[in-house]
C-alpha cells in the first residue's frame, strides 16, 4: 500500500469517527439537555439560549453563527485548518435539527423529559458525559466543531493567551447572559440555570480532559535482563518501537549490565509484558507513568518561541557551523 492510499485511509478513518462523535453529541443534548432548558457554552449554548427565549430552531441558529465565524476566521486561519471544521459544524447543524425533529412532545407542546420531571441534575450529568465524550472523539481525530473554537484559535495566533483561557471566558460570558433575558423566569430562575450551566462546563471538559489524556498517557520502562538483546530485538521488530540502551553497573554484584529504557503508549503496555515473560520470565521490571513525551511517535512540542530568541539561535548556530568550517580549512 502507498503512502497516498494510507493517507486517504486515514482521513476516510478520521471524518467517520469525527460522524461517529457528532451523532453522539447531538443525541445527548436533545435527549438529555435540551428537554430540561439547561444551558451549555459555546455555540450551540448560544443556539440554546435563543431556542429557548423565541423558539427559533437551534440547528439554524448553530448554523449561521458558525458560517459567519468561518468566513471571519478563513483568512486569519486558512482553508487547511477549516476544511474538517465546515464538515463538523455543518454536519451537526444538520444532526441536532434532524435528533429535534424526532423529540416526542407533550400535549402542552413542551418536548418529554426521558427521565421525568425534577431530575434535571441526572440528565445533565448523563447529557454532559456524551457531549464531553463525543467532543473527545473529534478532537483525537483531527476535527473540531468551529463555534468558539475559531475565536480561540484566532485569538492565540495573535496573543500570548492559551485556547483554554480564551474558551472559559467565552462560555463563562455566553452562560452568565442567561441573567439578562427576563424570558427566562424570575431571577432565581435564571440564577438556577447560570448554576447549572457551570455544571456543564466542569461535566463536559472533566470527560473530554480524561479521555483525550487516557489516551495520550505514556509509560516509562526499564527492563533488566540477562538476555536484553532479544527482548530490544523482539521490541523493536514486533513491535516497530524504539528501545534505548543504559550501561548499568550492579552495587551488590559488582557486575556491569545492561539496561533497557522504553517510552511507549499505555495501551502497548500488555504487549511489552507479554513479549518480556516470552523471552525471560525472570527479568525484573520497572513500569512508572511519564507526564508528557515529545517527539517522534509521540505528542508535538507546542511551546511557542519568541522571535529574538530564534533568531539568536540560528544566528549563534550559523557562526558554529562557519567557525568549524574555518577550523577544518586550517
């Protein structure tokens, strides 16, 4: 198989699980959220908000929002960055519109409550796990559902302020405007809904923060083993895993030995183990979790770098390179 055919796999593989999470967030917040007038950030919290005050169809409101904020971002950010975005938030326009639609209504109008009245903490929990869960799914698959996530995105090219920072803030704002709307009910009322829209926001990015570091977790191994030079060969061939090699020196034996030195993903755990206990059953082994590995394999360094600090590398690099140059002509 090519190259270009594994890319195209790739991308078909990506745009079916970033489908696969949007089916999943639309069915919680119509099931779970939208029945019990519970608000959320982003842009389908502003959707909400507006549905809930006029009746004005969420999947349109999500819609324009987004287009606009597309058309905006298209020359901040470019195409290649929102080509999978258009995809994701046209796509849940459509799904949300599609999932409301299918609500059962009660005689007065209003849409059913699947687990009955007075448990609207209940289905926000359930609601917020499937959203955060499905917001994971598009995220480790290279997609995104646009919203605020163009003006983060836009905003962090510009300024030194995190994607984080900039997102709390947006919800925080769209979440707090429910106290403005006297639509909403008394002020206790609309005081209770900006609560459990901050409930949201804790549910949703708990289940999206575990899921997308559970999956990204890496793990530390150090093998001591007389036959060390089968376990790196099977590591590295079986696996296709990089294995690095530590000169030891035993305290109680006196005795120099080898070490091998390991960073993989969590999920490649077992099959170490298994290929460990095949070799030599009797090695002795240290597994310990890593915060964060960089590099090849593994996660991007994403520090940005001030530009006089570049510049001043490459600049003292370049006079390395040229002064070896002259040492080597001498």
């Amino acid at each position: 198989m090519t190259i270009n055919h594994k890319l195209i796999l790739k991308e078909i593989e990506d745009y079916a699980f970033i489908t696969l999470g949007l089916l999943l967030y639309s069915f919680g917040f119509t099931v779970f959220l939208m029945p019990y007038k519970i608000v959320t950030g982003g842009v389908t919290g502003i959707s909400a908000i507006i549905f809930y005050a006029t009746g004005f169809p969420i999947s349109y409101t999500y819609f324009i929002i987004n287009v606009v904020l597309g058309l905006i971002a298209l020359r901040i950010l470019g195409l290649k960055f929102l080509t999978k975005t258009i995809y994701a938030f046209t796509m849940l326009s459509i799904l949300l519109g599609m999932f409301q639609g299918l609500m059962p209504v009660d005689d007065a109008g209003n849409y059913v409550k699947i687990l009955g009245e007075g448990q609207n903490f209940m289905s926000l929990l359930i609601g917020c796990i499937m959203t955060g869960s499905a917001l994971a799914i598009v995220f480790l698959n290279n997609g995104s559902t646009g919203g605020t996530d163009i003006i983060a995105a836009s905003v962090n090219k510009y300024h030194d302020i995190s994607l984080g920072t900039v997102l709390a803030f947006l919800d925080l704002v769209i979440i707090g405007s429910c106290l403005l709307i006297p639509e909403f009910g008394e002020p206790l009322q609309r005081a209770h809904m900006v609560v459990f829209g901050l409930c949201t926001m804790v549910v949703e990015n708990f289940m999206l923060d575990y899921l997308m570091n559970r999956q990204r977790q890496s793990v530390q191994f150090l093998i001591f083993s007389s036959k060390w030079q089968e376990i790196a060969n099977a590591i590295g061939t079986k696996m296709d895993h990089g294995v690095t090699i530590l000169d030891g020196h035993g305290w109680y034996t006196g005795k120099e030995r080898k070490v091998l030195c390991i960073l993989a993903k969590k999920r490649e755990s077992v099959t170490i183990f298994r290929l460990i206990k095949m070799i030599d059953p009797k090695a002795f082994v240290s597994q310990s979790a890593v915060i964060g590995v960089f590099g090849e394999g593994f996660d991007q360094i994403k520090v940005k770098i001030e530009q006089e600090n570049e510049n001043s590398i490459r600049n003292q690099q370049s006079a390395q390179t040229a002064g070896s140059e002259t040492d080597s002509r001498r």
